[in-house]
C-alpha cells in the first residue's frame, strides 16, 4: 500500500506546486500539428502563438498575469490530441490554443467543452461550429462561411456556366468541395469536372488532362499547400487557359514559392493574407515574423497569433479568469482592428463561435500575390 | 485521343522514375538479401544535400549536384551498409527489414526536424520547354527523364552482363559460398552493389525533385511504389524493374483518368496482390530462389 | 523449482499494479494508461504472427480499423459492445485467413507487402465509402459499454473494463501459446525443416497464427472505439502498424510479456523525452536500430540475458518465458 500512499502524496505535491505557481502566470496549452502531415500547417500555428505570447507578456500578460504556454505535439493524430487536451486541462490551462487540422479538432474541442475551457482552433471544417460546443472558436471564416463569399465571384465576375473542381481528398478538401458544389448548384452553375486527388499526390497528369478534356470556363482549386503547386505546376505544362480560383491556399507565398512562373494568374479568396500589406497591422506582424523566425508566415501563423490575441482581448474585457464567462462574451462579439490592434482586421464572433471579417481576393501578379477585391463580412 | 496520349506519355515519364528507385531495390534484395523499406528515403534525401549545399554553402548547382552524389554514396552506400546492415545481418532478415523501416522514420523526421516541414522548391536540371505531340503537351524534363531512366537500365545491364565486375556480382548475389571459393571478393561485391543503389537514389532525387518538390515525406507514397513495381516485374531482374516501373506508371495514371479517382491508389496493390497470388516471381521473373 | 512458485506472484503483483496504478491521477494518465492496454493487446496478437510465427505483418493497424469501425457501426445501431466486438474480431479473423493464405503461399516476405498493400486497401475504402464509415469525417459519439451495475462512462471504470480485457486477452494467448499447436510454433521456429519431416503443417499454422494474431487487433480496436468516441480512416495508416510493430520488437518478439513492454515504452516514451522537443522519434527510431544491432530480443531479452548471467540456474525454465529469437 505504500504505493497508493506515494501516488496520493505526488499527486498533493503536484496541487500545491500547481497553486503556487496560479499566483503569478496563467496557463494555456498549444495543442498542434508539429509532427506528421500536419507539421506544416501545425508549426506555423505554433510560431504564431509564439509571437503573440511574446508580445503579451512584454505587455504585462493577461490581466497582470504573464502566460505560461506549454506545447504539445499531436503528430497528426486524433487519439493523441484527445489525450493531449486531456492532459493540458488536467494541468490547468485556462484556455486551449489548438488543433489545426479539423479530424483532430473534431475530437478534441468535446474534451474542452466537458471541462468549460475556451479553445481557439484553426480548424476550417463547417461541422466544427455545428455541434452546439459553446467554447469553441474559430481563428478563421470557416468553408461554408469563406467559400459562399467566393461563389459570387464564379457568377457575378465571370460569368461562368461551367466549372471544374480539382480537390485533395481529405477531411478539408471533402468540407471546401461539398460546400462549393451545393452552392454552384444553387447559382445554376454546372459542374463538368469533379476531380479528386489524394493528400501527397505528386503525379498530376491525368487530374489535370480530365479538366482540360471538360473544358469548363473556371476551375476550383481545392488542397493543400504543395499539392497546389504541384497541381499549377502540371496545369501551365498542359497549358490549361481558364482561370484557376481557390480558397486561402492557392495563392499563398510557400504555394507561389513553390509554383514559381505556374501560379501567374492564380486567384483566390482569402480571409486573411500575409500579403495584404495594405492593411498596417498584417505588415508589422509579416515584418516581426520574419525577423524571428527568418521565414514567411503563412496563414496558419495568422490564426495562431490571433487566437492568443484574441485570449488576453476578451479575458481582460471579462476580468477574470472564468471559461463560462469568456465563452459569454466571445459570443456575438466584435473586436474592431482600431482599438485591438493586434487582431489585424475587424473581427466578429456569431453565437456558434464562427468567425466572420472582411475578407479579399486576390491574383498572383509578377510572383506575388495582389489584392485585387475586398469582401465584406457578412 | 489526345487525352490518352498525355496520360500515356506522361504514365511513361513518372513510371520511368518509379523505375530506377526499383531497380536500387532489387539491387541490394539480390545481393545483400536485404528489404530496404527505406527506399522511399533514401529518393528524398539526396535533394536535401543539394539544398544544403545551394542555400547553405552557396555553390553552384552543377558542383552542388556532383558533392550531392558523393555525399549520397557515402552515406546511404557505404554508412548504411557498414552501420546498418552489416551488425543486423547476422541476427536474420527480420530484424534487418525492421531496422530499414526505423531508419525510415530517422531519416524522415532528421530531414523535418533539420531542413524544415514546409516542401522546397528545386532547381529543374533541364529546361521545362514542353513539346506537342498529336495534342498531348510533354516536357522536355519527363523526356530527359525517360531517356537517362532507360540509359541507366542499359547501362547497367551491360555492366552486370559484359565485365568482370558486373559478373562476379553477379556470382556473389547468385551464390557467396561458391563464389567465395572461386576466389571472388564477395564483401566487395556486396558494397558495389549498395554504392550503385546510393547513386541510383541520388540520380533518381535530382530528376524527380524539380517536379514533386522537396519534402521529408516524399519517400513514403515513392517508396511503397517502387517495391511494388520491383515486385510486379519481377524481384530477381533489373529489366523486370523497368517493365514494373513503367507499367505502374501508365496504370495509374489511366485508372485516374478514365476509371476513378477515389481509388486510384488502390491499383497498384491491387495489382500487387494479383501478381502474388497468380505469378509470384513476377512478370519477367524466373522463379529461381522465390517459389517454396 | 522456486521459480515456479515465484511466478504466480509475480504476476499477481503485476496485476495489482495495474489495478492502483490509475488511483490518484487525472484523467490524462489514465487515459495513457487505457491506451497501453489497448496498444499491449494488438501487439500481443503481433507477437503471435512475428516472433511465435516468424512473419511481419504491416496491417495490424487496418485490423485494428476493422474492428474499431464494426463496433461504431454496431454500437451506434443500438448492439451492445459484448456482441458488437466479437462480430469485429470474427471479422477480422476471416479477413486474416483470406489475405494470408496467398502471401503465405509463397515463402519470403509476401507477407509483409500484401499486409503493407492491404494496410492501404483498408484506409482507401474507410475514406470513400461515406455512407458506411462517414468517410473522411470519420464516426463520432460511439456509446461506452454499460453492464447495468457498471458504467464505463467515465475514465476510470473504462480502465478498468479495458484491463479485464487485457487479462482475459492474455491468458487465452496463454493458453494458445502453451498448446501443442502453440508447441509446433516452437518447433517451427527452431527448426523448420526438422518440424515439417515430423508432420508439422507450418504454412497451415503460420496462417491460423496471422488470423488469429489479427482478430487480437480486432479486439484491441472494439476497445479504441468506445475510448476515444471518434474515429477516422486516417487514425489506422501505415505509421500505426509500423508504430505497433516496433513496439512488439522493442519489447521483445517471442516473449510473452515483450508487447506489454514495447507498449509501455512507445506509449510513455513521447513523455519522457518531451525535453527533447521534436527530436523525440529521431532518437527512438536511432535506438531501435541501435538496439536490433546488438540485443535484437528487445528489452525483455536484455533482461534475460542479464538474469543469465548472474543468475545461471534459471536457464533450465527459459523457454517459458522465452519464445521466439527474432529470426
């Protein structure tokens, strides 16, 4: 029995320590992607949520306390962030920063929502605000939020009657592709070319050849950042001539970096850019990533940095330290870019924690991506 | 018809790749009784020396490609066969296997954790002008591709076929003891072998990477593919390799084009499995060393 | 002679461990801890194909996925668990025997591409067909099992259902493996053309051993279901069986206690080497292959080894600890 004894005494120890320490910091937890497929995506979250913590704590933390993050690595794997949520509740963290791909998110918001712990994600899955979860909040518009923003532009500046649609098949290209197709249906709009590809694919040939046999007058682009530019990369060999317009991804920087001459054209709509340096705070904040981690954030490094953002906003407009509260708030909120700087743009929350602001399009020009529309919040 | 042709020719051009990472396997499986499931790998890494080399220490592509291959010779011929499989030989083919499935993951998490998560851009070797054959568009890199993929087929086969060298690893594959009494050098042999694949990957990487892009997990779709086609051509002759290559290549892009896209992965296990079951020493193997 | 004396208690030790081990702690560790269970039992089904049976089998996570979509699927109808994963491991046991009989047909490492081939079958079709599996948004709110006066809902009774799993698991591995069809393994295993000219049928038991060996991940995914409560196709990839495999090796392929080792250290080891931020599986993966070079029998055969050494008189009882060499 001195087993159990030993267990119960660490387990004291282990409270007290975790009292002593209330005192003076609040903890959060950065549940991300740093390992498996998700590594990309996971990492910039992870470095975005880095800067701002920096940022808050040199600005006296979150109500006088300074911000402990401790980070986990889910390794793209459902189970493990389940576990890991798990664990860094179980640690006391306020809030939860985290998870990035919408499977793991999935899961793990249930965790946060049966111990009323506020959770930013990255997730952009429609089914994530669906589910009734209260404490669940999106850093970015979600597809069936982004994507119906981006149809008016198939119809009214195109034009088209036709469209192709080349999506990776996976839990966020399946969401983009199931939301984009009900609406071209709704707008009259035919779809002549469906193509599905598998999350890795590197041989685009024949994706690209199908889309070329169908001839539609535009072609959505749905998948993951290098799959993209594989996908431009095989679409100028084959010399495909309609517009290719995507959601966020194609035409970010990495996407452009990677494409080189084959993303000239490219269009897409984007809730938040790095490259809409027209807007001061996303220039300063591009300007800060760079300087400490030497490369371009992407827009998963955005959302991270808003997400912690938006933790100390909100938490100071409550007062204290309370989940319920914060998830009181958060709902229906607006937080105007004037008087909270670091959240870039006018940001709202509806009543299901999904997030809406003013959003752009914009076309790869002379390798670089250009804004050439705002959308407006809807 | 146009669209046939450019799924054909295209088929052909990616086959040509899955090919000579193929034949690297088939290399080392004859001679060293070894299944290196880190093959896929070992295609990855070669691209990452020539980052490192362009981006780091800022020479020029053409010395960056020849210090690439040295480096990948070096290490993925002579440090794998001395750190890797020499020590676990012994112990059997199970826990060999086992260790180049752990090498995978060393590899591919070294790259990651190193070099980056995020996939690289990489300098094309040749130039990217594409050419119209009846309506379908080829580049002039998946013809270069072809060609260098069936010159090395060749070469390699008269280098097995015609000098001395070739055949006596030929001998020590076929049978050490006997060889080893025939006064052949059979450890000597055996590291030829493990060299030629270390730049047949490197060879492999440098003409792939422009167009797949460099990522850390590359290897892992490349790799299941390449032993697939050195199953289905058959495990024991390097042109069996090609033919797998190649076919796996026109396969899959055809099933895509013209069967379905959701299961396109599927066809070349589906294919695999056949083969087991119908012709297990593969389509031009001969079925010496293989069946019970 | 004292040894046998020795091992009852011991194991009775064991078993008291793991009953106050979750005592006291959060969720998270227990949920750690159902985990390892969980994980112990698909690489004890491993260990019956790799180090009694001599063959690597890369689909025993797919076996696990067959399992773990049979109970959702049922379990959300409305069956209760105690039908609903038997149904999963008879599954999995018949799909054993149909992909093991042509691989084995032929000897070498068919086993390991049709498995490997196969690992990926499974993932495809779990994705594509929506209207059975949810595709790639995989099922979620699958009911932990209710026994009227005991109610796994919550973390610690689900651990401890899991651990009357386990045991029950083990000791029928037990029994399996000390058998004199579990016999024929050994004689196989250290002779194989010895055992065939005395009438042993090795492909026929090598066969039974794989299925058998996969209806444990079937049970071991019939437990990851109500765990989790959400499952998805890309949860049961290829990293996952190869995960499972290492942890069999890790352990100690051949010894019966190995995959409750090699589970404990691939499920604890991102913990303990937290400190080393990304470059945990670097290390790992360097250890394993560290590790195959000089004890290729795992943790368990360094402890053998050791007890050999200093303590010489056991030998005469190591083969009943012992199994497989890995070979």
């Amino acid at each position: 029995m001195k087993l159990v004894k030993l267990l119960a005494i660490s387990a004291t120890a282990m409270a007290i320590a975790g009292a002593a320490h209330a005192a003076d910091t609040v903890k959060v937890g950065m549940i991300a992607e740093l390992s498996g497929p998700g590594a990309p995506s996971g990492t910039n979250w992870r470095d975005g949520t880095r800067l701002a913590t920096e940022e808050i704590n040199a600005d006296g933390g979150i109500l006088g306390k300074q911000v402990e993050v401790s980070e986990f690595d889910t390794q793209t794997d459902p189970q493990t962030s389940r576990a890991l949520v798990q664990k860094a509740i179980d640690d006391g963290a306020y809030a939860i920063w985290g998870t990035v791909y919408s499977g793991s998110t999935m899961v793990n918001m249930l965790v946060a929502q049966q111990n009323s712990v506020p959770q930013f994600v990255g997730s952009e899955a429609p089914a994530i605000v669906q589910k009734g979860n209260p404490f669940v909040f999106r850093t970015s518009s979600g597809a069936q939020k982004g994507i119906p923003d981006l149809t008016s532009y198939f119809k009214r500046t195109l034009d088209a009657k036709t469209v192709g649609i080349a999506w990776v098949n996976n839990e966020f290209g399946k969401g983009g592709h199931d939301v984009f197709a009900a609406q071209m249906e709704k707008l009259g709009i035919k779809v002549v070319a469906d193509v599905a590809s598998e999350q890795g694919q590197t041989d685009y040939a024949a994706d690209v050849s199908k889309l070329k046999e169908a001839a539609p007058a535009a072609i959505f682009v749905y998948m993951n950042q290098e799959e993209s530019a594989r996908f431009l990369i095989e679409a100028k060999k084959q010399g495909l001539t309609m517009p290719l317009i995507g959601e966020v991804t194609l035409t970010e920087a990495k996407v452009v970096e990677l494409a080189g001459d084959a993303a000239e054209g490219a269009i897409a709509h984007v809730g938040l850019t790095a490259s809409a340096t027209s807007v001061p705070g996303i220039a300063e904040f591009v300007t800060k990533f760079e300087a400490k981690f030497n490369r371009h954030p992407t827009h998963d490094a955005i959302k991270g940095y808003i997400g912690a953002w938006a933790t100390k906003y909100v938490t100071e407009m409550v007062g204290k330290f309370d989940g319920e509260a914060f998830s009181n708030v958060m709902h229906g909120l607006c937080l105007d870019a004037k008087s909270y700087p670091h959240m870039l743009l006018d940001t709202c929350w509806d009543e299901h924690g999904e997030m809406s602001r003013p959003s752009f399009m914009v076309q790869v020009t002379g390798g670089k991506a250009e804004v050439i529309g705002i959308v407006n919040s809807n | 018809m146009s669209q046939f042709l450019q799924v054909m020719l295209s088929g052909l051009a990616t086959g040509s790749i899955y090919a000579l990472v193929a034949i690297g396997f088939t290399l080392i499986w004859q001679s060293a009784k070894t299944v290196n499931f880190a093959q896929g790998e070992f295609v990855m890494l070669p691209a990452f020396f020539v980052l490192v080399c362009t981006k780091v220490l800022a020479l020029p592509l053409w010395l960056a490609l020849i210090v690439a291959l040295a480096v990948t010779v070096v290490v993925l011929g002579v440090l794998f066969k001395k750190l890797v499989v020499e020590p676990i030989l012994p112990s059997g083919g199970i826990p060999l296997t086992i260790a180049t499935m752990a090498l995978a993951i060393f590899l591919k998490e070294s790259v990651k954790e190193f070099y980056g998560a995020e996939a690289q851009p990489f300098p094309p070797l040749f130039p990217s002008q594409t050419l119209n054959v009846f309506g379908a568009v080829i580049s002039l890199q998946d013809i270069c591709n072809l060609v260098v993929a069936l010159a090395i087929v060749v070469v390699l086969t008269l280098f097995l076929n015609r000098t001395r060298t070739g055949r006596c690893m030929q001998a020590a594959a076929q049978n050490p003891a006997v060889a080893e009494i025939l006064g052949i050098n059979v450890r000597r042999m055996v590291l030829y072998a493990f060299l030629i694949n270390g730049a047949l990957a490197a060879l492999a990487s440098f003409l792939i990477t422009p167009v797949y892009l460099a990522k850390f997990s590359n290897g892992e779709v490349l790799g299941l593919i390449a032993f697939i086609a050195a199953i289905v051509g058959g495990f024991n002759q390097i042109r069996g390799a090609l033919a797998g290559g190649l076919l796996i290549g026109v396969l899959d892009n055809l099933t895509a084009t013209y069967v379905t896209a959701e299961y396109r992965a599927a066809l070349p296990l589906v294919l695999l499995i056949v083969v087991i079951l119908v012709r297990p020493q593969g389509l031009l193997g001969t079925s010496e060393g293989r069946a019970v | 002679m004292t040894r046998l004396n020795k091992r009852p208690a011991l194991l009775l030790f064991l078993l008291v461990l793991a009953i106050l081990a979750p005592l006291g702690h959060g969720n998270y560790i227990i949920y750690v801890l159902t985990s390892w269970l969980i994980f112990s039992i698909a690489a004890m089904g491993l260990n019956l194909t790799l180090g009694y049976a001599g063959q690597i089998s890369l689909a025993q996570a797919s076996f696990m996925a067959i399992g773990a979509y049979t109970t959702a699927i049922m379990t959300l109808a409305g069956w209760h668990w105690l039908i609903a994963a038997p149904v999963g491991m008879v599954l999995c046991f018949l799909v054993g025997l149909v992909l093991g009989y042509p691989a084995l047909r032929v000897k070498g490492h068919f086993l390991a591409f049709v498995t490997l081939a196969f690992n990926t079958l499974v993932f495809l079709v779990l994705r594509n067909e929506d209207w059975l599996t949810g595709g790639s948004y995989g099922l979620s709110s699958m009911p932990r099992p209710d026994f009227y006066l005991f109610k796994t809902l919550k973390q610690l009774p689900f651990y401890y259902f899991t651990l009357a799993v386990t045991v029950v698991a083990a000791l029928v591995l037990w029994g399996i493996v000390r058998s004199p069809w579990g016999r024929a393994f050994k004689a196989l295993r250290e002779n194989p053309v010895r055992a065939e000219s005395l009438g042993v049928d090795t492909r026929r038991i090598t066969l039974l051993a794989f299925a058998i060996g996969s209806a444990y991940a079937g049970l071991a995914g019939a437990l990851v279901s109500p765990l989790v409560q959400y499952i998805d196709p890309g949860s049961f990839g290829l990293s996952q069986s190869l995960r499972i495999l290492l942890m069999v090796v890790v352990g100690g392929s051949g010894f019966f206690f190995g995959p409750f080792v090699g589970a404990a250290v691939v499920i604890l080891l991102p913990e303990m080497l937290r400190f080393t931020a990304g470059y945990y599986l670097i290390i790992y993966s360097a250890l394993v292959i560290v590790m195959l070079a000089y004890v290729p029998n795992g943790l368990i055969g360094i402890g053998t080894r050791l007890r050999e050494r200093f303590w010489p008189q056991h030998r005469a009882r190591g083969d009943l600890a012992k199994g497989a060499q890995l070979k």
